[in-house]
C-alpha cells in the first residue's frame, strides 16, 4: 500500500494459476488529502480483488 498504489499477492486454485498478484496505480497527478487517497485505494482493493479472484475462478 503506498501514496499512489496497492498490490495485493494472493493464493488462487485455479487450473491456469496457483497466485494472483493484483497492482493498482492511479496517476501521480492525483491531489488531495494523502490519507484519503489511500483509504479510498484501500477501499477500491478490498472490493475489487476478490471480484477478480471469483472471475477467474480462484478457489483460495
């Protein structure tokens, strides 16, 4: 978890992968408060890595 980014490596018992590794940046250009930035990229991560998990078919 940083400033501008996440990334996220977990277990996935799919056929095609036994990992998925998830990296989100958003650009550099982005102002605001730093605490909020993050929290929200932490927000976004949480919702949207066991989305990506279930599509591909991950079952850890």
């Amino acid at each position: 978890m940083g400033d501008y980014n996440a990334m996220v490596s977990t277990g996935c018992a799919a056929a095609t992968a036994n990992h998925l590794v998830v990296q989100i940046t958003i650009s550099r250009q982005s102002g605001g408060d730093v605490a909020e930035r993050r929290k929200n990229i932490q927000a976004f991560t949480v919702d949207f890595v066991p989305k990506v998990k279930k599509a591909l078919g991950c079952m850890a």
